[in-house]
C-alpha cells in the first residue's frame, strides 16, 4: 500500500466540486487581485479563531515581516528566536536590521523554553541591544507556552509575535491561536493543515491601529490615495483565487482538526513502549502539522527509518540543524548557557506520515514498520 506523508490528492477528491466551483467564480468575475473572496476569507477566519482583525498576505514569511515592521522593530533591538524552527521565524529579523537572538526549546514538548529566554534578555542587555520582542513558535501544531512567555514579555517590556505557521486552529486554555500576543502569524503553504494550492498567509491582531498599519504595509504603504504611499511598505497581497480555495478548506477544517487528532491518538497506542510519543500538556490541543516522536540515539533513528523506507513508509526529520548552527545564522547571539535542547533533538526526532486522510489500514502499516 503506498502511503503519502501528506495527502493533499485526498483532500481534493473530498471537496473537489466545491473548489472547481470557487475557481471558476474567480475566473467569471475577474478580479484575480484583491477580490471580494479575499475579505470574505479574513472574515471567516476572525470568526474561526476569535481575533477582532485578520489579513491575508502573500505568504507566511511576509507575515512575521509585516509584525515586525507594524511594531517598529529596528535597528538595536533584540528579537528572540527559538533555535529549533524553520529559518522563516528568524531570517524576517536582519531585514529589519534587529537582531535575532537565539534561546533553546524544551525537550518535552519541543516549544520555546521560558527560561532560557529568561536568561538571553539578560546577557542582550549585556550586549547592549534592547529586548524588544520574543516570536514563540506553535512547533508541530503546538501552541507555546504562551502564559510564562507573555508574563515575561510584559514585565519586560517586550512585544509579541506568535509564529503560528504550524499551529493555526489549535486551542491553549480555551482559546485559539491566532488570538494571542501582539500580533499573531500563520501561514497557508500547501502541506500545512490549513493550506491553499500555492503561497498565502495571514497576519492576526486584536490592536485595530496595528491592524490598519499592517492593512497598508502590505499594499506598498498606501494611504487614502492609491498614488500617495504613506510609508514604505510591501506587496504582500492573498491572490483572490488562493482566498476562494482556502474558504473552501476552511469549511471542513474543525473536521479536519478531529480528523488528524484521532490518528495521534491511535499512533500514542501503537507506539507508546517503543518511542517517546508526543507530549501534549494539560488545557492545550494540536493540529498535528506533524507526528514527530523521539529516539534515544541518533542511530537508532538511522535504523528505524531504513526499516520504515523499506516497508514503503515515507519519514522526515524536522528539523536536522538547529538555526544558530547553520550558516546564514552562526554569527548571531544565543543563550549564554547554551541551546542544548535545540542542538540534541535534531539527532533524535522523527516525523511520521500525518494528515486526516490516513486510512487506519495505513497507520497500521506505518506502527508495524515502526515497532518490528
């Protein structure tokens, strides 16, 4: 039986006439730019998540872009990353001309670690940079732990930017992500759970000032008159057709979300005893943007995935290289008691198919390939 990792094919065959039909409104009304889907999307998504503003724009690094720059973050100020993430999360710094600041994760759930970030305020102070904001990221489709986060930011003075690229549509305490912080990111690549058929993001806030700020950054700066741009801004725009697929997508995401929670669920049972499983803390849930359970070596990783591949089960590893370990990024500051968090999992993780098409057939493939 082959099995996808990510099976955006099934999707499509679920709700293929719905999306036909959204493209072929697009196309009859031609307003491919800027369109009344792409309002009608954001208003939808305000209502999934409960933020008061939302804003699509072209992808999910232009929307960590579009935070900084709405809260003037520049030059001499210290933006804190953590290490163990995509570059996306930390590659938006420099163009501002900050500084990421690189702090480690925890072991347990693979999120930013409060008190490292604790520590790393102290020693950019030292360095003589201004802590000024901290990007938690929702890894693998779950949130951070936002609370102790923004305890720490408030008392020191720092915003928030919640990269929830992986993360959007799961719940902390009762609420959704896309509601905290400052400013909260997501980001619509195809293979995330809620993704469109090419590049598309969106920015959240609850601040109706940042909102009409980033409102005209991503429109080149615009003020009231097309031909007067206010400010140096972007083009950063959700394409109309992107915006129709994805009100489509959104539709039976809630599904969706059910959907890829039961096949954690029956992965924590087959798996539990073999692997360590992922962890989940207490009043939060994932959307599962993926499976990634732990090894006790890198070795033995190396071995369950060659018996995986050989029994047709696709593996990946996110992330093999933590971020202040790769080239574009050596040069900046971390945690001065080191990122040994970040630096262990990348030997140890695994990611495993995941998406809510997975047949219970297949995951009974994937376990048994696992645990022989």
């Amino acid at each position: 039986m082959t099995i996808a990792f990510i099976d955006l094919a099934a999707q499509q065959d679920r709700i293929r006439p719905q999306i036909e039909g959204a493209i072929a409104r697009v196309l009859a009304a031609g307003q491919y730019i800027s369109g009344p889907e792409v309002a009608q999307f954001e208003r939808q998504l305000e209502a999934f998540c409960g933020a008061k503003h939302a804003l699509g724009c072209a992808n999910g690094t232009d929307a960590l872009l579009l935070a900084l720059m709405a809260l003037g973050i520049g030059k001499g100020d210290a933006v804190f990353v953590p290490s163990f993430t995509f570059a996306a999360s930390a590659e938006i710094v420099p163009f501002v001309g900050a500084t990421p600041f690189f702090v480690d994760v925890r072991e347990d759930t693979f999120n930013l670690d409060a008190e490292s970030l604790k520590r790393s305020i102290v020693e950019a102070r030292r360095q003589g940079l201004k802590p000024a904001c901290v990007i938690p990221v929702d890894l693998f489709g779950l949130p951070a732990d936002f609370d102790a986060i923004n305890e720490i930011a408030q008392s020191e003075g720092m915003r928030i930017v919640n990269d929830s690229a992986q993360g959007f549509g799961a719940s902390y305490h009762g609420r959704i992500t896309g509601s905290f912080g400052d400013i909260t990111t997501t980001s619509f690549f195809p293979a995330k759970p809620l993704g469109c058929y090419g590049d598309g993001g969106a920015v959240f806030t609850n601040d109706p000032e940042l909102a009409a700020l980033m409102e005209s950054l991503r429109v080149h700066g615009k003020g009231s008159d097309k031909y007067d741009n206010v400010r140096v801004g972007m083009n950063s725009r959700l394409d109309t057709l992107q915006a129709a697929i994805l009100i489509e997508k959104l539709a039976i995401y809630r599904d969706e979300i059910e959907a890829r929670q039961r096949v954690a669920e029956r992965y924590n049972v087959g798996l539990a005893g073999r692997f360590e499983t992922p962890v989940i803390p207490g009043g939060l849930s994932s959307v599962w943007a993926q499976y990634t359970i732990k090894m006790e070596s890198a070795a033995d990783r190396d071995a369950v995935q060659a018996r995986a591949k050989a029994a047709g089960v696709p593996t990946v590893v996110y992330y093999p290289m933590p971020l202040h370990r790769q080239t574009a990024y050596k040069q900046y500051p971390t945690d001065p008691a080191g990122l040994k968090a970040s630096e262990k999992l990348g030997g140890l993780v695994l990611s495993l198919p995941m998406h809510p098409y997975l047949e219970e057939e297949q995951q009974d493939q994937i376990i048994a390939a696992l645990v022989q």
